[in-house]
C-alpha cells in the first residue's frame, strides 16, 4: 500500500444502511467518483400511496462532472431498481454482466429517457478503470445468476464490496463463488471490506440452492394427481431452471404467468442463462389443453402482492387460472420483513377454498440467498481487512455483522457502522467520520418522483386516519357579509344521513365563526375566515367525538 499519497478515499452511503433495499454506495477520491449499485426499496405502512422508494442522488447531481460510472453487483431489484429513475438525472456509463443489464434494458423500455444510457457488459474476472479506480468483477454465489463481488482498486488500497453472496458448493449453474481469487486479494492487503449483513444473526451456513431441488422431486411425487402451481421470486433463474426440470422429468408442461416473471425468464433464455426443453414451455392462454396432472404454472406474488399473479388466483380474478381441489400451491420463498401479513392472507384464502398449500415452514421449498455467519466469516478470514464496514440491513443486522468482525480480530476502533449521507473518510493516518452529505428517501408515486413529500404524507395519514369535513361558504367581503349558510361535506369522517345533528351543530358553528370574524374586523380576509372556522371546527370536533378530520375551509368571495 503506497504509503506517501496524500489523497482521501470517501465513502458515503446513499441508502442499504439501517433499512431493507435501496441499495447505493458511493466511492470518492480527488476528482473520480465512481457509484456501486442503484437499488430501490418497498414504502413502509406510513406511506400511503407510494409504489417505490429510491435513494435522494442530490449528491450526484451536484458533481456529475466526476461521476465515471456506475458498477452493478447484480440484477435484483434492491440494487437496479432505481437506475431508471438516477438515469433521468446524471447519465455515467454502467457496468454489469450480461443477465443483470438483459434485465435493466426490460426496465428501460418503460421509460423515456433524454438520452441514449451507456450499458457496457463485463464478465467476472474482468477488470474495468474508471478514473483513480479499478474495478475487478468476482464472481459470487447468490439467488440470481450472474452475482459479482466488486474488488476496486485505489490509490490508497483495495477495497472490496461483498454485494449479494452466499456459499453454494453444489450451485445450479455449475461455478462455485471464486473464493481462490477472494484470498489471492486478501493476500495482497484490504484496506476496506464492505460486507452485507442480511442474514448475519443467523448461524452456520445457508444451505444449497439444490436442497430445494430435492423438495420439488418430492412434492412432484407426492401429487401426481394435482396441478403444482409454484409462486417464487421472478429473479431466482436457478428455481425456476429447477422446476422446469423436475417438471420436464414427470413428464409435465410448464406455463408462465406473471409479467416481471416473463421478462426475466425471457432475458435469462434469451441470453443462456436458462435451458428449457423442447416442448415443456406453454403459452398461459392455452392451460385449458391439459389435465391438471399434466400442469406446472410458475407466478410470481410469493410477497401476497395485491397485484400480483398469485394474488389474483387466490381470490378468484386471474383470467386464465381458476383454482380449486385439484390444485396444490408452493410458496417456493420466504416473507420479507414487513411481508409477513399479505403472506398469510394468501394461504388463509386458499386454505379456505380447499386448496392445499406448502410453504418453507412445511417443507424445505426455499433456501436463502445470503450468506449465514460462518461463510461471512469465511470471507472476512480470506480478505483480512484493515477496516471493516457492515452493509445491507437494518441496525440489527449491521450490529450482528460487527460481532462477527469482532471475534475474528478486527479491532473495534476499525470497524465502522455507518448511516446514510455520513461520510466515512480514510487516508494514511488512518479512517474517521468527516461530515455528512444530502441524503434519504425520495417516494415514487405514479409517474411523480420526488413530488410526494413529508407534507403530503402526513395529509394523507391525516385524512386515512380521520378523514376530512369541508366547509363551502360565500361571502362578501366588502359588505361584510355571509351571503348563505356554508354546505358542510363529511368524507371518511361519519356517514352524513346517519349525523345530520352533528352536521347542523358543524353548520351552526362555521356560520357563527365566519360572521363574528366579519363583524368584528374591518381588515379579515379569507385567509383570517379560513383559520377561525378551521379553529373553532377542529376544538369541537375534538371534544364531540375525540376525532381530528382534516378541516378544510372554502370561502369564496362574491
């Protein structure tokens, strides 16, 4: 490691800190800044309205002069999902491997873009140089094929970014995670390893993406009578590669439903990633065809997404697929936190018609695709790091991952936990915090970015959880006069035919609030009227039915 540069490596968080996606981590030195993958994350309860969450970029915007480019770890959508959206806004070439830019150039389609974006394809084991940085592309074990580790070069050291991994011995694809060139790296010195931390409160290792091919073969033998409709993440190549094959295998077609299942399965045919035999695949439309024993259906919505395929099977709104007694449902994934109530309004509705329903606390139907304790010590063991950064997770995973780094020797003044926009600053005199920048979420709304704000959100807990009373009144201002009584408008407040005492009460106040403030000021204009009746409403509404509905006065001057 040069010794005598007297440049500073920053490293600052746009997001995968202390939350569950939106994952985004920027990389500084002198006048290159290079960004290592563009994620987007789910709204939480108190978001009302919201489709998506990416990460505030005002940084990047700022300095898009140094951007060199954008380097992906993989194609899941915790870490593309933003990039349409970034893409509107600064425009540097992005690097990925093959499946994960077949992926985002799906997602473009969907977007008018004000320029033709940059995507360079990488392999793992190459390495490109942006700038003060070169990146080497390692390939990782993961639940998408195609995953890379990042080892990126600075002037002051290497270091590397874990992305998405996990230990699979026996994987699908063939390639075991390069852990020979994992160690080579650790060799040679690692000034920082950034390192996920989804699952490291739990112990041991994950198991093989091929324990869940040893379920299928079983759930296919035990209802050799029944149509297997199978609901997995659309990412997740390898099972579905899997059920092909256990299908192809009982001599069963397989049809494809869902629409972010159809373009992956799509790129990933298109591109080698996956092999189908000739004849197993079947269009959707023509199921009907078929004896349910002769049936595999592959959907999407093992999240219980109110839109999504699964969803709408369950309560009787799909076009093509009805379910009933001859059908067995496969959950082949796990709820992700804050999923866990949507999941289990899905299997309670199939439950109820009848309709069998296995799922990973049955039956080993899904295995993770992250790394447990002992491979995320494995891989600290093989890049010895001097500094030590957990990312990917909430407090609790980051907290668990710095124990982890903590037994296996790395000083606790090296080991930083960090947030989002903090600045994480390292030259030869070693690592501090130096500052924060702009940082957070920006709410995704339809076609609105950005226009969705605290305020917004907070009208919209307001009126879904009090709902609103609207108060029309004219007047003349100059006269100083109520020209009729106000009309009183009830939405999610009470019901109107059920209340008309209370809604005279209402009446009664806003006319007497509207003209005492006339007749006593000179000076009162609408905004004056608007803050009385909204005033003495709100007070009484209170005490009346210990409720706060949104008022919203309405004067209009005649």
């Amino acid at each position: 490691m040069p010794k005598k540069d007297k440049g500073k490596l920053r490293v600052i968080p746009l997001g995968g800190l202390n939350e569950i996606g939106k994952n985004m981590t920027v990389l500084e030195y002198g006048e290159d800044i290079i960004i290592i993958d563009c994620g987007l994350g789910f709204p939480d309860e108190d978001m009302p309205g919201i489709d998506l969450v990416i990460p505030d970029i005002t940084y990047l915007e700022a300095n898009r002069e140094r951007i060199r480019g954008i380097v992906l770890t993989h194609g899941h959508e915790d870490h593309i999902g933003a990039i349409p959206y970034c893409l509107r806004q600064i425009n540097p070439p992005v690097y990925g491997t093959k499946l994960t830019l077949g992926i985002i150039k799906n997602k473009l389609e969907e977007h008018v873009l004000p320029y033709e974006p940059s995507l360079n394809c990488v392999n793992a084991g190459q390495t490109v140089k942006l700038g003060a940085f070169s990146i080497e592309f390692i390939h990782v074990n993961h639940s998408i094929a195609d995953a890379c580790a990042l080892a990126i070069t600075t002037p002051l050291g290497t270091v590397v970014h874990s992305g998405d991994f996990k230990l699979d011995i026996t994987p699908i694809d063939g390639e075991m995670m390069n852990i020979t060139r994992l160690g080579e790296i650790g060799r040679r010195g690692v000034l920082l390893l950034m390192c996920e931390s989804t699952n490291a409160e739990r112990p041991g290792y994950t198991p093989s993406e091929k324990k869940v091919g040893k379920s299928l073969e079983y759930i296919f033998n035990t209802n050799a009578d029944k149509r297997i409709v199978i609901a997995t993440f659309s990412s997740n190549v390898h099972r579905v590669q899997q059920i092909i094959n256990v299908s192809a295998r009982h001599g069963r077609k397989v049809a494809i439903t869902g629409r972010s299942m159809l373009n992956i399965i799509g790129a990933a045919v298109e591109l080698g990633y996956m092999t189908v035999p000739d004849g197993v695949l079947v269009d959707i439309n023509d199921i009907k065809r078929y004896k349910p024993e002769e049936l595999t259906l592959v959907t999407t919505g093992s999240q219980g997404e109110p839109m999504s395929a699964l969803y709408r099977m369950a309560f009787s709104d799909h076009s093509q697929v009805t379910l009933g007694r001859n059908d067995v449902v496969i959950l082949s994934s796990s709820a992700i936190p804050g999923n866990e109530k949507l999941v289990g309004r899905i299997i309670n509705e199939l439950s109820k018609n009848g309709i069998g329903v296995l799922h990973d606390a049955s039956l080993e139907v899904h295995v993770s695709g992250h790394a447990c304790q002992e491979e995320l010590k494995l891989l600290q063991a093989l890049l010895k790091p001097k500094y030590f950064m957990p990312v990917h997770g909430e407090y609790r995973h980051l907290s668990a991952n710095r124990e982890l780094a903590l037994d296996m020797g790395i000083e606790d003044r090296n080991i930083f936990i960090s947030d989002i926009g903090k600045v994480l600053e390292i030259d030869v005199n070693g690592a501090r915090y130096a500052g924060a920048v702009p940082a957070g979420k920006v709410l995704v709304d339809g076609y609105g970015v950005g226009d969705v704000g605290n305020i917004v959100l907070r009208d919209r807990r307001h009126l879904s959880q009090d709902g609103l009373i609207v108060v029309v009144a004219s007047v003349d201002l100059d006269a100083r006069l109520l020209l009729s009584e106000p009309d009183i408008i009830s939405r999610g407040f009470v019901y109107v035919r059920e209340s008309e005492e209370l809604m005279e009460e209402i009446r009664a106040l806003a006319t007497e609030a509207i003209t005492d403030r006339l007749e006593r000021s000179d000076k009162a204009d609408r905004m004056d009227l608007k803050t009385s009746v909204k005033d003495v409403l709100s007070k009484y509404l209170y005490n009346k039915t210990k409720r706060k509905p949104m008022v919203l006065p309405v004067i209009v001057n005649v």
